[in-house]
C-alpha cells in the first residue's frame, strides 16, 4: 500500500522555523520527484518545493531563501526546513510523489500556523 505520511507541523512564532517531513512507503521512493504543497481555505494548492531524484530543488518565490527542502532515500523521507517563518506561511502543507496525474500520490497533510 502506498502511503506518505506527514509529520512535525504546529503552531510557531513569527521568525521561528520548523522542519516537517513525509515518510514514504509502499513504492520505490528514489525514482520519483517529491514535492511539498500548501493549502488555505478557499484557495488552491500550490507548490512549495520539490525536489528530483537528481536533487534539483525548485522553490516558490515566496520561500526562497527561507526554506529548504531534502531528501533521504535510504529512509525513504522528504524534508521541508522552513525558517523565517511569516503568518503567510500558515496553510496545510501537503507531500507529493511524482509530477503529473499518472504518478502522483499525496500525503493527507498537516497544519502549521504562524502565530503570535
């Protein structure tokens, strides 16, 4: 069964960081890009970063230079280190394998809110 799991959100301070990450199993987690999305209310789903199995990492605008993200494929994890963190990041914040349709597959998500 596949399945990724997401952990290590929560409530930070403005400033602050945190360092989620997505357990995978169930596939063959070195073979796929992975990808970190988040979610407010109302709106869509956009991409935060990602990251190939070459390690090329892509980043949105807005986080560049305050997030990083890794991967470890003997563990089969994917890491997102946020820091600087804004009350703008407060979403929740999916993991994703592959880069279309055809191979995508999705954690269920977690919540981190920036709050004072």
């Amino acid at each position: 069964q596949e399945q990724l799991i997401e952990s290590g959100g929560g409530l930070v301070q403005p400033g602050g960081s945190l360092t989620p990450s997505c357990a995978a199993s169930g596939f063959a987690f070195s073979r796929y890009t992975m990808g970190w999305y988040r979610q407010v209310p109302g709106k869509q789903r956009d991409l935060v970063a990602s990251i190939t199995i070459g390690d090329v990492r892509t980043y949105a605008d807005s986080v560049k230079g305050r997030f990083t993200n890794s991967r470890d494929d003997a563990n089969h994890r994917v890491y997102l280190k946020m820091t600087r963190l804004r009350p703008e990041d407060t979403a929740v914040y999916f993991c994703r394998r592959g880069t279309n349709k055809y191979d995508e597959h999705w954690g269920e998500g977690i919540q981190v809110t920036v709050s004072s």
